[in-house]
C-alpha cells in the first residue's frame, strides 16, 4: 500500500501550480494593459478627455493587481524554498507573514490555485489560525497587501499622471502646449561647482597638470597634435562610476525621478555642454551631432 500524501507534499505542488498560473495572469493583464493604454491615447488625441479619465481607472485598478499578483507569488515562492520549516505544528516566525498574507488574499482574487493553498494553510496550521489572518488582528499580513486589496478609487493626482505619461509615450500633445513649456532651470550645485570634483571625472586632474614640454619634431609631439586634432568619441565622459537610475513606474509612483533631499536632480550647464548629459531639445533626435557641438565638447575635455 502506498503511503498517505502528506499535507506539506500537497502544498509543494499547488504552490508551483500557483506561481505557474499567477505569471501567467501577469503576462495577460500586461498585454491588456498595452492595448488599453493604446486606446486612451486615441481618446486624448480626440479630445475626449472625461471618457479617457474614467477608463484610465481600470488600467490602474489592472495594474494594482498585477503588482498584488508579484507579491502573492514571491510569497509562494518564499513558502515553497522553505517547505521543510511547515512540518513544525507550529508556522514559523520567518514564514508568518507570508502565510497570512497568501490566506488573507486568498479569497479576495479570482486565482483557484491560491484558494487551494489557502485550505491547505488553514488545514495545517487551524482555524483559529486562519480566523486571526483574515482579520488581521495581530497585524502580521503585509502592508502592502492590504493597501492593494482596499477598494478606494484612485486620486485624481494618479489619473492625471496615468494620462500624462500615456500621452508621452504614445507621442499626444496632452496637455496642450505641453511640448512649448520649454526646459527647466538649470541646477548648479554651488559647492560641487567650486571643488570642481562633481563635472570632471577621474581624467579630470589628468587634464590640468602641465605636461613638459617637447621637441615639435619628436614623435610624441605629432602624436598629441594628432590627438588633439582627432574628434572624440560620443562615449568618452559617460563613464562616471556614480550612476543612478530612476526607480520603475508604479500605480504609487508612476513618475519615478531621482531626487536628494526632496530636490529634484537635473544636469546643469556644465554637465551639458561637456556630454555627460544630453539637453532635451526637439529637433536634434537624429543622433549625428553638429561641429559646434563637437567643439564644445572638445573645448570642455581640453580644460
């Protein structure tokens, strides 16, 4: 006779079932969630404005459960790397949260696989178990879970910035005389300005030393002519070891930037003129630059 399956062997298998139908749920909302935004950028291009507002909440609503949907399946692969730790009778205190988070969730979503290891759950550890995790009494179900299963609608502040970016990234000009704002101020950090350590980088000193002085007929003087005659590469200044990233897009932050102190971090005019950034102008996005661009920047690496 074979022998009885165990609870955790049950578990083991409904939780990679889980994850398998959780992704594919994730690639499906994704691909909706193209052709959604597609369409609300048809709807600004036309002007209707109050029928793109009111469809926007629905891709947010989808994207809020595609992030909820991230999180339930790194808590099902947390459960599942560490199986062994639920044959205690106990649920462990490392396995605690994600546990109550993943039977809080459970019937909340349309995936049946979770409602599976949500029995499974309630049959290992009880009901009193289950009752406290529904209720979150004891507070150990993830913030983030409860905040993405609330059913409040969006602020008006995040459907505006849903149809800014749709419109930017589908080419609308939305608002209108968005395009004609001009660039922002520049921001000149005076105390890097005045050490000089922030806009040159570590050739920068290299630069400023004097070089000795050679014969002009000897082969290392025609080799610096020739050198400084050449047209640098594009890529020369962009190696800066100190390089950051805006974050991604979020239904919390769908604008992502890169801020120190509450203060938004942009290039200055130095940084601009000697090609460790890019002004964002229109009219140059052929990638080829012109002379007096390459002789700025030249001028900027010869200092």
């Amino acid at each position: 006779m074979p022998p009885a399956v165990t609870i955790v062997a049950k578990l083991k298998v409904q939780l990679k079932l889980t994850i398998a139908r959780l992704r594919m749920i994730q690639q499906r909302d994704e691909s909706m969630g193209k052709t959604q935004r597609r369409a609300m950028a048809q709807l600004l291009e036309v002007g209707k404005v109050d029928s793109a507002r009111i469809r926007t909440e629905n891709i947010i609503r989808t994207d809020i459960n595609t992030e909820l949907h991230e999180i339930l399946e790194l808590y099902c692969e947390l459960l599942l790397a560490r199986a062994a730790l639920l044959e205690n009778a106990t649920c462990d205190p490392g396995l605690e949260e994600a546990v109550k988070s993943i039977i809080y969730a459970a019937p909340k979503t349309e995936v049946k696989e979770l409602q599976q290891v949500r029995a499974l759950l309630g049959e290992r550890f009880g009901k009193e178990f289950v009752l406290a995790a529904m209720e979150n009494s004891d507070g150990l179900v993830s913030e983030k879970v409860v905040k993405k299963l609330s059913v409040t609608p969006p602020k008006a502040e995040l459907v505006q910035g849903y149809l800014e970016e749709i419109a930017k990234a589908y080419g609308v000009d939305w608002p209108k005389g968005a395009r004609e704002l001009g660039q922002p101020p520049d921001l000149i950090d005076e105390e890097i300005s005045n050490d000089g350590g922030s806009n040159d980088t570590g050739g920068g000193q290299a630069h400023r030393t004097s070089s000795p002085d050679l014969p002009a007929d000897s082969k290392a003087a025609r080799e610096r002519e020739d050198l400084s005659r050449a047209t640098p590469p594009r890529t020369l200044g962009s190696s800066n070891p100190l390089h950051v990233n805006p974050s991604s897009p979020s239904t919390e932050n769908p604008r992502p930037k890169v801020t120190l102190n509450s203060m938004e971090l942009k290039p200055n005019k130095k940084m601009v003129e000697s090609g460790l950034a890019k002004p964002r102008e229109e009219g140059k996005g052929n990638g080829i630059p012109d002379v007096n661009e390459l002789a700025a920047r030249f001028a900027a690496l010869k200092r």
